[in-house]
C-alpha cells in the first residue's frame, strides 16, 4: 500500500469513527432532553440557588444510564475530550466535543449546538464554589478543603481547647447530639464565640441529630472480681511485682501502675506488715505493705490473685496477727458473648440483658446466646435468609427465623475466626428496607435548640425524600428556613436513594452530603466502599453539592499519636471533597496539623480526577 493510500484509509477511519461519534452523542444528548421532561415538577420545585445545578444532576444521570465507555475510547483515538471530567458541565461537555466533531468532517455546525447551556465550562466548578461557601463557609486562606472537628466533651468546660482547635485549623465545630446535651452544646458554641473574636477568625457550627441507632443492648453483667498479676520475663521471672492500692474510699491510687482493690473498712497497717488471704482459685496469697496514706495504703504482690466482694484478709506483724479486713464491693466485670461460625444467636425483642450459651457439662449448647435490640420494629421488616452484622461488621450473620419477639441468627463470619459481641454495639440490615423514620422524638427535641444555635443539621440515617421532608417541615416551623442541611449517607438504600435525595433536597439551601464510611462500608461491603464513595463525589459534582470526606480519618493519629501508611493515603483521598472530618481523641490538634499539610500538597498535585463512564446503576431513578 502506498503511503497516499494508506492516507486515505486512515482518513475513512477517521471519517467512520466521527460519524459513529457523533451518533452515540446525539443518543446520549436525546437521554438528557428526556429526563428533563420526565422530572419537570420536581425541576420545578427546586429552589432557583440549585435549578441550573438540578438539570445539571439530571443530564449526569441520563449521561451515566449509558455505558459509554466504547465512546471515550473513540473519542481518544481522535485526540478529544473523552468526556472523564463531565459531572460539572454535561450539556456544556457534550456541545463542545460535537462541535469539534462536526468541524472535523467540514460539516456545518448545527444552530442548536451553538447556543450556550445554562452550565457552561466557566460557572459548573463556580456553581459548586459557591455552594460551598453558603454551607460550609468560607474558603480557608491556604487550602481549598474545610476541616470539621468532632467536639469532646471537655470543649464545654475549656475555652482554651476550642481556642487551639481554631488556631491549629478548624473550619466546622461538630457537636454530635447523642452525647451531653443543650447546657454543654451552648458552653462549646459561648467558647467558640470567644476563640473567633479573638483569633479573627470565623466557623460554622454543626450538629448532627443522633437519629435511630440499631445497637445490641446492654449485656448481664458479669462476676464481680479483681484480678492483679506481676510483671514477668520471658523465662517466666517476676520482674515488676504487681502493686496494689487497698482503699476504704472512692480515692484515685496515689501510683498510676495499682490495681485498685475496695476494702470494707479502714485498717491498722504499717509499712512492713502483709496482708494475706486466700483469694477466689483458693490460693494463698501475700501483699507486702510498701506504703501507708490517710486513705489507704499501696501493697506490692509478685503473685498472681484474683479477689471478689466479702472476702477476709488477716494483717501480720512481724508474724503476728494484728486485725482482720474484709473485700469491700467491686465492679462487675464487663461480659462479652463470644461467637464463630456456625453458632446462633437470638436476637430479642425488648430491653433484656444479653447472655452467653449455656452449655452443658460436655460443651455442647443448651441455649443459644441471646441480646436484646434497641429497635423493636425491626422485627416487622427483616426477612429470613437477609444478612446482618454486628459491631461494624466484624461479626456477620444469616437470619434463619423470625418472629415478633425475635430472630433467630446463624453467625456466617467473624473478626480472627471468634468474635466478642458486647452490650450497646452496632447492628447492621444491609439486605432490609427498613420501615424507620429518619427523624426520632429525641432529634425533634433537639431540634429546637439546633435551630436556634447552629449553622448545619446533619440528618442522620436518611434513605428517603420522605425524610428530608419532614426535616424541612420542622426546621420551618422553628422558623429555622436557612438552616443548612447535611445529608449523611450511610445506609445501601441511602446510597441507592442518593439521586432523589438530591433533588428533593435541593428544594432549599443550602446543602451538603456527608459520606459516613464507617456504617456504609458494613452495609454495602467493604470490597465496594472505593467505588461506592466515587460514585458519591461524582453524582455531588453534578448537583454541585459539597462533600464532606468522614469516618476514622487519621483514626490511629487521633488516638494514638502515629498514623498509618493507609490512612495518610486515605486522607489525602479526602482532598477530592469539599471538606473532611475528624473524629475525637487526645492528639487531635496534631491531627489537624497534619490534614491541613496533607491538604495543602495535595490541592498543588491534583484536581478532581478523571473517570471513565460505564452504566451506573443508581442513575436508573423515576419521576414521582
């Protein structure tokens, strides 16, 4: 072949590409003008802030109906846009690459493809700026994405603290109503006040309603028993003896190191004297007096000991009885139920205290261990054979049998092969639409003070349009309009639902959404959860909607002073939203001096990333 007919089956290539091009994107363009009539009321019912940025949501969702990922590898062959960077200006997008096709093949452009969409290339990123803005405040001086602190319970007594949070960094001041209450919520927001009137700073303050929370209730609890041991090395030699703090009084032991031990009564001890008895495995055991205080006295022991309510002691001198003493009472031991594979357990209706299996003499089960939940209509909407978990997933199960009064569970999976369930832990329904409102009376209560005091309301457990309606229908009536509105998905169906909450919610300003990773990992699968939170950023940037990155960011750093390896990438994955939260802990300050270097490298390397397109399913909604 010689090169000018080489040529010229290049350009028929060429030509064939173009025109195929140009079909797909004229269907794609057809979806969009289609969903726009099926939605026309609910178009009509958003607030005008949002109505460019609702069109924009329905053309991303007709656009991702499609599977076009034949049509970006086309469109690269070709040296064009392969559409990757589309959720802010659909209309936008598609007109332009059409254009450049047209003009490729020298046909004219048609009139249609040269008037500008309500979206363009200039004000999609603006739109969602500007959103931002109105939700989450105003843009930080060295970085692009907000930071959101979790309050402590000391923030209500310690100016000082809110002061450094400010200082170090934050943007968004959390106060999670499940804990303390409207008097410690007003001290923070006083303290919060004062640290911005002094610092010059400003910052949004957010509550998030604790919602319906399906959690195991509290377990039996245990023996009441007080167990101390020495330090030993690795042949089995006591190195540090183990040191005991023997008290008549609700006293902290003067050593940070000492067991504390109740005694009934104060005792007649001298440093030198030992106190001894024979503890609860019938064991004689010594404590050697090292110390001698008002309310107490420190004992050293380089046996191990274990010691319940009631039980006698004798105090020698030099040998010699000098008094006698009793165990005074002791906090019971927290119990634990303890589940593999293949065990059952039933999970009950009604506040009942937990218990293990009973077993008989042989090991084998009597009776299933049983826990009771803090939702009772659950037991209305689980089916058998759906899935459950417990604890953050780390115990996974399959209901067998259901009844009013209980389910019966058959543990599939857990944590390291044996898993400890305790009292008040997570329950997940992954499989279960769950007939619960989104709001509880306890969220409607504390919305009163909410709606006088914050910036935000995050909404928690939202799966329906229902729900955002029903919020917006109490915030007016305490004359709260205004009000931003956080919706926190964390649920499959919240995720699935994530389209329409959109739309329903951008019936008012402002609004925000907040990934809560942690109950949407278990509910959706982990395996899931990075291209689950993807379609999240994406379906946000086309209702430009800011982001909130939250969940055990910087967990280990938080709470232990050191981050991991997959948590600073995973922070730095943060930077793709519009701000990011941070949980309690006692390096918080560090924390958040960390974030804000992550923030800040990554905002120089990287914008939002570009995706290739296959059919989303989500995208498949219907107008009501």
């Amino acid at each position: 072949m010689t090169d000018s007919q080489r040529l010229n089956a290049n350009q028929l290539t060429d030509a064939i590409r173009i025109e195929r091009a140009i079909r797909a994107l004229e269907q794609l363009k057809d979806s969009a003008v289609g969903i726009e009539r099926d939605f026309e009321a609910a178009l009509q019912r958003t607030a005008p802030y949002h109505r460019e940025s609702a069109y924009n949501l329905l053309h991303y969702l007709a656009l991702r109906r499609h599977d076009i990922r034949e049509l970006q590898l086309e469109l690269s062959h070709l040296g064009l846009s392969s559409l990757g960077l589309t959720e802010f200006h659909v209309m936008a997008s598609l007109n332009a690459v059409l254009i450049v096709l047209h003009r490729l093949i020298e046909r004219e452009v048609p009139l249609q493809l040269q008037d500008a969409p309500s979206v363009t290339f200039a004000n999609g990123r603006a739109l969602l700026e500007e959103h931002t803005l109105a939700a989450l405040g105003p843009k930080p001086e060295q970085r692009v994405t907000r930071i959101m602190v979790t309050m402590p319970s000391e923030a209500a007594e310690d100016p000082a603290l809110i002061r450094r949070f400010l200082a170090a960094g934050m943007n968004i001041m959390r106060i999670n109503c499940a804990h303390d209450g409207p008097e410690a919520w007003l001290r923070m927001i006083q303290n919060l006040r004062q640290a911005e009137a002094e610092l010059g700073q400003s910052c949004k303050v957010s509550f998030d309603l604790a919602g319906p929370k399906l959690r195991t209730e509290a377990l039996a609890p245990d023996v009441e028993v007080v167990k101390w041991q020495p330090q030993r090395d690795r042949l089995g030699q006591v190195t540090q003896p183990a040191r005991l703090w023997l008290t008549p009084m609700v006293q902290p032991a003067p050593d940070p190191a000492a067991v504390t031990i109740p005694i009934q009564a104060p005792i007649p001890v001298q440093v030198g004297d030992t106190i001894q008895l024979t503890d609860a495995r019938h064991r004689r055991r010594r404590l050697s007096v090292v110390e001698v205080k008002d309310n107490g006295c420190l004992c050293d022991c380089d046996r191990t000991g274990y010691v319940t309510p009631g039980m006698p002691f004798e105090i020698l001198r030099h040998q010699v009885s000098v008094g006698t003493g009793g165990i005074g009472q002791l906090p019971a031991l927290e119990r634990v139920i303890t589940l593999q594979p293949g065990d059952h357990l039933r999970l009950r209706r009604g506040n009942i205290l937990g218990q293990p299996a009973v077993l008989d003499t042989t090991g084998q089960v009597l009776e299933p261990a049983q826990v009771g939940c803090t939702l009772p209509q659950i037991f209305q909407d689980v089916q058998v054979g759906e899935r459950i978990f417990f604890d953050d997933g780390k115990i996974e199960g399959r209901i067998q049998a259901v009844s009013e009064t209980e389910l019966m569970v058959k543990i599939v999976s857990a944590a390291n092969g044996i898993a400890k369930l305790k009292g008040e832990k997570g329950i997940n329904l992954p499989d279960t639409r769950l007939n619960l409102p989104s709001l509880t009376p306890k969220d409607v209560h504390d919305l009163s003070f909410v709606a006088q005091q914050g910036d935000l309301v995050a909404l928690s457990f939202v799966q329906s349009s229902e729900d955002i309606e029903q919020l917006v229908q109490k915030l007016d009536q305490l004359g709260a309009p205004d009000l931003g509105i956080i919706l926190k998905i964390e649920t499959r169906l919240g995720f699935e639902n994530l389209p329409k909450l959109l739309i329903t919610a951008m019936q008012r300003p402002p609004v925000a959404v907040m990934i809560a990773r942690g109950d949407l990992g278990v509910e959706v699968g982990f395996e899931r959860m990075s291209e689950v939170q993807e379609q999240i950023l994406l379906l946000c940037q086309a209702a430009h909607v800011p982001v909130i990155w939250a969940t055990q960011v910087l967990e280990s750093l938080a709470k232990g002073g050191l981050p991991s390896r997959a948590e600073v990438t995973d922070a730095a994955m943060g930077s793709r939203a519009e701000c990011v939260m941070l949980n309690k802990g006692p390096y918080i300050e560090r924390t958040m001096e960390f974030l804000n270097n992550i923030l800040r490298r990554m905002q120089e390397n990287v914008a939002k990333n570009m995706a290739t397109l296959r059919k989303l399913r989500v995208s498949e909604i219907e107008a009501e």
